[in-house]
C-alpha cells in the first residue's frame, strides 16, 4: 500500500535512495532531501512497508500566481503502478488557486502529462550541468561565442 504525505517527519536520506537514475549529475539522498525542504510544496509517495520513498513530486510557487514543477520521479522499479499519476493529481488538485501551473519534460512523457489536463506549450529554457562545467571549464565561460553572442 502506498501512502502520500507532504511531510518529511521521519524521512531520512536512507528513505532517498534510488532516484535520478540516468541523470549525468545524479543527486545524492542528502541532496534530495535538501531539495524537498526548500520546495514550496512537495508530496511524498511511501511504501510504508518497504520503508521507502518510492516517488515524489515538487513544486516551486508563489501560492497565487504562478507555479512550476521541476522533478516528479517514481523508482524505476515502482512505475506503471499509477503512482506518478496520482502524484500529479494530488499536486495539480493542491495548486487550484494558483493561476498558471508548468512544467518543462521531454517530448515522450508528453502525453502522460496531457492525461493529466495539461496542454503542450512553447517556452525558454537554461539549462547548466555542474559536471559539464567542472569538466570543460571553456564551455562554462563561453563556450567560444563572441563577446556580443554573451551580451545577448
């Protein structure tokens, strides 16, 4: 049975393990963990018996106008159980009163989330890898673009 909670009382990083699987940069449990505290809402889903978190969601909001969800992962072991879907339904149902809700994914879960009611969308991203910088310190200044490129 799995149960959801958007407490941290009694999760540990030993409850973190197993997450950003594929991930260049994977967090570590303890940064996970760090990663749920300073959200602005999160939701847990827990395998009480396994005694482990087995999914997650997070969200970053002002609580009115904007929201945006930057990580919904679930073990691999644990997907296609639902437990993703019910993550999201529970966190979109918590952000009612928020006027706009996003998320940025890759084109393939699209229509995972478009079962949810989202609508595809166009937007601006930046994206920084702490491993590409430490590893290729050139890119991370520049990365050969002239001065003006950088200005832009």
């Amino acid at each position: 049975m799995i149960r959801y909670t958007d407490s941290l009382d009694g999760i540990g990083p030993d409850m973190l393990e197993g997450f950003f699987v594929g991930w260049r940069t994977p967090r570590t449990p303890t940064e996970h963990l760090t990663i749920l505290r300073d959200s602005g809402r999160f939701l847990l889903a827990i395998d009480d018996r396994a005694g482990r978190v087995v999914g997650f969601v997070t969200v970053l909001t002002d609580g009115l106008q904007a929201a945006f969800i930057p990580l919904l992962e679930v073990l691999p072991d644990m997907q296609g159980q639902g437990i993703g879907s019910e993550l999201m339904r529970r966190i979109i149902q918590s952000l009612n009163d928020v006027a706009c809700v996003d998320l940025t994914c890759d084109a393939e879960v699209q229509p995972f989330y478009e079962r949810l009611g989202m609508q595809r969308s166009v937007g601006m991203v930046l994206r920084r890898d702490r491993l590409e910088r430490e590893t290729n310190p050139s890119e991370a200044k520049g990365g050969g673009h002239s001065d003006e490129t950088r200005r832009l």
